[in-house]
C-alpha cells in the first residue's frame, strides 16, 4: 500500500488476456490466504459474546477508516469521480453488504461451522458470471480448476452434507453470500470505478456498513461495545479489523481487479483449507481423512491457475500498483 499505487484500471490489462494468476501477486495471494484462513476459527471466538452484524459493523467502520487514513497517507485519491456512485453503491452492496450478512447468518443456522465452506462455491459463480457478462474464455484447464475445488469443497464438508439438508435456510444463505461475493466481483470488473484499491474498498465498507449496522440495531441485543468483552474476544475483533478487513479486503479488491475473475476466484480457494486446518489448531477440532483429500484437491486447482502457461501477449498493462 505505498505512494505508488496507482489507480486501477482494468481495461487493457495483460493479465485480462491471461490464464494464469499474475506472478508479482503471489506474495498478496499468500497473505490474503493465511489472513482470511485463520479468521474462521477468530470469528467463532468473537460470535460466542458478541452478535454477528455487530462484530461486522465494527470490522467495516473501522476497517474503513484504516484504509482511508492509508490512502491519505500515501497521498491517494479518496474522492468518487462524478458519475460513479451509483456503480460503486450496487458493488458495494454485494460485494460486501451481501456477503456478510448471508454468511453470517448462514453460518448461525447450520449445524456445524464447516459449513460456511458452502461459501466457497464462489469459484463456480464467478466463473459462469465473468463468462457471462465478461466474456471471458471458459477453457478446458479453468473448467478443471473449478472441478478440483468444488470437489475440495465437498470433502470438506464431508459428514456435513447431512446438516445442510436439515438446514435449508442456512444452506440457501450460504450460497447466496457466495453468488453475492462472485456477481460483486465480477462487477468490479465490468463497471470499473477510477480510485486505488485503498479507497475503493473503504468506500465499499463504507455503504456495506450502513445496512450492517441497521440490522445490528434492529434485530441483535448484546453489547456493541468492544471493550465490554472478555479478552480473547476484544482481541479477534482487532485481528479482524487490522488483518482480516484492512489488509486482507485490500488486498482481494488488488488481487480481483488485476487478474481475470476466472482466476483470482480459483486463487482464494485455500482460504476453506487453511481455515479447517486452524481450527484444529485453535479450538482443537480433529482432522478427518476428508480433510486432508480436500487439501489435495485444492492445491491441485491452485495449479491450473499458478503454474504459467504460454498465452499470447497482451498490451502493456497502465496499472503501477
């Protein structure tokens, strides 16, 4: 996130022409995966005290501010050019409001927490979408990466599937913070709005907030007050705000705008992964068999969209960031 980070522009980028995860954001792919891995078992430990869209309203408003006071700092536009709000409001609205809110409450109604990987279906969505409505090239070794990680999802889950039928709601939750988080990100895309990533994900916290904390206010009783807390809690909530939400939401808004959708999708499917196996870690689940297939699976679509392949070139990317 320094000074030179320009604004993003998605139009003529090279690495629309590609099939390949762009190799210089390996290192923002690793972080990114560890970040939000390990954020599954942090917000277990937050929601034991606090209710989920309050916890949310926290992470946006000061995830926000964080990268308002970064873009700032760098000497980075945060103005929304004229004529583009209304774009950045829907982007917002899925891309964040959208997945928040379903995952959320999803995760609440389901029987076990595993199936919040429900949400990693999101490689699939977004595949059809930017096909769709990007017409970006379905080819045979994108196909195989979705096949792999959906197969990983589905180890993952493994006993689960039994939980998702006796939860239907929670299921259709699941799914819709997935479709919603793929159709945000394809948008991102299609209505390219001309700010940082900085500023464009805390504008997009921004309005997702505003929802978030109406709900909160609504329909949760409980403390918003952080400090109210007991220890581990008030700290997952920090781990959320400064990792989670300003570097890893920084750093998936980069990551989505530069590299076909197709692929950054596929990129991000070690994020279930990482979060199964620290949840072993920190709450003492146990791995099963299927564990240890899913993770198999997914580093084998990882490879169809990390390992290079010869495309045509295309022309000089303007993005510096």
């Amino acid at each position: 996130m320094s000074g030179s980070e320009a604004t993003i522009a998605t139009a003529g980028s090279a690495a629309e022409h590609a099939h390949t995860f762009p190799l210089r954001l390996v290192p923002l792919l690793m972080g990114l995966t560890l970040g939000w891995g390990f954020n599954w078992p942090v917000m277990k430990v937050v929601m034991t005290e606090m209710g989920p869209m309050h916890f949310r309203t926290h992470c946006l408003a000061f995830g926000a501010l964080g990268l308002f006071l970064i873009a700032r700092a760098a000497r980075l536009p945060v103005r929304v050019p004229a004529g583009q709000w209304p774009r950045l409001v829907v982007i917002g609205l899925l891309h964040m409001a959208g997945w928040n809110i379903c995952a959320a409450y999803g995760v609440r109604l389901m029987d076990s927490g595993r199936a919040s990987i429900i949400a990693y279906t999101m490689p699939a969505w977004g595949a059809l979408l930017s096909a769709w409505l990007l017409h970006e090239r379905f080819t045979a070794r994108r196909a195989l990466g979705v096949a792999l990680a959906m197969a990983g999802v589905v180890f993952l889950l493994g006993g689960e599937i039994q939980a998702v039928g006796r939860s239907p709601v929670g299921a259709m939750l699941m799914l819709g913070a997935a479709t919603s988080w793929a159709l945000g990100t394809v948008l991102m895309k299609l209505w390219p709005v001309s700010l940082p990533a900085s500023s464009f994900t805390a504008w997009q916290m921004v309005i997702s907030a505003v929802p978030i904390f109406t709900v909160a206010m609504t329909l949760e009783p409980g403390p918003l007050n952080p400090f109210a807390l007991s220890l581990w809690p008030m700290l997952s909530i920090f781990y959320n705000v400064f990792v989670a939400f300003i570097f890893c939401y920084w750093a998936w808004t980069k990551i989505a705008l530069l590299a076909p959708v197709g692929v950054s999708s596929l990129a991000v499917m070690m994020v279930p992964v990482v979060g199964v196996f620290s949840g072993m870690a920190v709450l003492g689940e146990r791995p099963q068999w299927q564990d240890f297939v899913a993770l198999f699976l997914v580093v084998a679509s990882l490879s169809t969209v990390l390992v290079p392949t010869k495309t045509p070139a295309g022309p000089a990317t303007v993005n510096r960031g």
